[in-house]
C-alpha cells in the first residue's frame, strides 16, 4: 500500500480556460475506514466537461468544489479494505470518488461492476454516465423515431459518438458536426454516421448542415452551443426536438457571447427545446445499461478511449479534453486492476 493519499485539489477559481495554477496536488495520509466505512483504491479517473462548471463559485444544478476540496470526478475503484455489508474487499466498483488515489465510503451511491461483461473502465463510459445520457437524451428527450434525421454536435465525443450509433440501431439517418478531419472520418467509417463535417475547417456551417440533412433535421442533440447551435435552429423541421446535453462552446468564455436570437424558429417550426441531467432518468438507470450493454455485447456499439497515465497526469487529461484533444471518452488510469 502507497505510504500517502495524492489528491488533486482545487486551488483557484479559473478566469476563462484553466490552467495548472488552478490545481495543487497534495498528499495526505492513506485513510483508515471506520465502523460501516470501506476504503477504495481508485484505478480510472473519468474527466468530463461538467467538471468545468463545478470549478465556479456560482451554484448550478450542484455545489462547487471548494477552494481546497479534492476535484469532483467519477472513477472505477477496488475495494481494499470494508466495512460495509455487501461489498467485499477485492470487488470492483464506480462512483463519484474524485481526483485521488484513495477514499472512503459508507457504500451510498456505489454500485458493484462485473468485470465479465465488458472492460471495467466502460463503467464511465458506454456502461456509465455517458452511456446514460446518450441514451435517455436521445429516446426520451429527444424523442427519436425511425426514418428521422439526428443531428449530433460533438459528435466524436463520449457521449456524441453514442447518440449517433443508438440513432441509427433504432433506424434514424445519423449526421455529426465534429472538429478535424481525423474525427469526421472515425465519425462515419467506424461509427457508421451517415454523414458529418469539420466544423474547423468550415465558414459556413448553415450550409453544411443543409448538404447534409437536405430534408431538415428531425432532432438536434447540442453538446457544444455557441455558432454551431445557431446554425442548427435555421435547418429544423417542423415539430423537431433540440435536447441540450451540453455547451461546451461557453464554459471557459470570459463574457458572454452575443449571438442571433433564434427563439423565433421555435414558433415557425413549432418545435422544442429542452435541456437535461441524466440524474432525472436515474430511476430507469436498469433499463438504459440492459440495452446498452446488449449492443455493446452484439458488436453494435463501437467506442474508442483516449487514456493519459498517472494521477499526475489529471489535470493535463482534463484540459486536452476541454480544448477537444480526445476522441470518444477521456479517461485517466491510475493503477492496475
């Protein structure tokens, strides 16, 4: 066992992108579970864009992280040493363990992976949170049907990248906005979209969407905001649906963009928009892994991870990922299994 504990603490609130003056990694002692406590030793560190937002003073849908407090990530852990009925030592778990190599639970909010059923590390992604809020976002909030058009922004990220496979298992026409050349082919020749475009190497992006989606666009799945959302409202059809999984366009501006006032395609089309959390569907948490995990075991969910080593990589992980370094899931591995 390690003679210390690293965390990765939050040390100043960002002004504009982060940067590693924000961060400060500690060591603390290796913490002794108590009665009806476990320890776990973290082994993947997922780091996403909320993450970005919880490093503000301003309360969102959740608490920031405190000037000091060890940075929020969800991770894929062992459990060492338990006190707690129902997980054994050795078991192998997920939750909301943050940026160290260690802590402790009381086993609320912890659930028990199977390492038969995929590698552990999908617990953070395709069998996870992003897994869960591709699929709800685009079935329920979206309301997908057979023989629509889905139109992806972020399209080669963790959750991106899903929304477009479920879109077309369940027989809709798949287009993404991605950024490079790299990203738009992995887009449609490994994921099977039906079309997408470089977003960097496009002025236009009005009529890009246009040569893609010439019949309009049914659902719009916004993970980025900002010039590329704008552009999506003036191509929806009539009745579409825009769930907001994201904006990831915003979260480091300085001041706020000023932008078209588009709320009066809502009219015209007579459409919706609708933001979401995956936390509202987590209830029916059950029904979203059974199905993912099903096309996942038939081959027809593909998904790719971009992986930074060590705990002291964290941060760097973090902000590639915000500057859209990854393609599919960020993950940092912290130890071996």
């Amino acid at each position: 066992m390690a003679a210390v504990n690293r965390q990765w603490l939050l040390a100043s609130r960002p002004v504009g992108f982060p940067k590693m003056s924000d961060f400060r990694l500690a060591e603390t002692p290796v913490p002794a579970p108590g009665p009806g406590q476990m320890r776990v030793r973290n082994l993947w560190l997922s780091v996403d864009p909320y993450m970005r937002g919880r490093m503000n003073e301003a309360r969102s849908y959740a608490r920031p992280v405190p000037i000091g407090g060890v940075m929020e990530g969800g991770t894929v852990a062992r459990v060492e040493v338990s006190n707690v009925k129902g997980f054994a030592p050795g078991a192998i778990v997920e939750s909301r363990f943050g940026w160290q190599d260690y802590a402790l639970s009381d086993g609320r909010g912890v659930r028990i992976v199977d390492p038969q059923l995929a590698p552990i590390q999908t617990a953070l992604y395709v069998l996870g949170m992003p897994g869960m809020t591709a699929y709800f976002g685009l079935l329920d909030i979206g309301g997908a049907k057979s023989g629509e058009t889905v139109l992806v922004s972020g399209a080669a990220g963790a959750v991106g990248a899903l929304v477009g496979q479920i879109a077309k298992i369940i027989g809709c026409r798949a287009v993404g906005i991605a950024g490079g050349a790299a990203k738009v082919r992995h887009v449609v020749e490994d994921l099977g979209f039906d079309g997408a475009f470089d977003y960097k190497a496009s002025s236009d992006y009005g009529a890009e969407i246009a040569r893609l989606c010439p019949q309009g666009v049914d659902v719009y799945f916004d993970n980025v905001g900002g010039a590329i959302t704008d552009a999506a409202f003036a191509h929806l059809n009539v009745r579409a649906r825009v769930a907001v999984c994201g904006q990831i366009s915003q979260y480091n501006v300085e001041a706020p963009e000023r932008g078209p006032r588009l709320l009066g395609q809502l009219v015209v089309k007579q459409a919706r928009v609708e933001g979401f959390l995956v936390f509202q569907f987590q209830e029916r948490y059950a029904e979203g892994m059974a199905r993912m995990a099903g096309w996942l075991k038939a081959g027809r969910l593909k998904y790719r991870e971009t992986v930074t080593e060590g705990l002291e990589n964290a941060p760097q992980a973090f902000m590639g990922m915000l500057k859209g370094l990854n393609t599919g899931k960020q993950l940092v591995k912290i130890a071996d299994a």
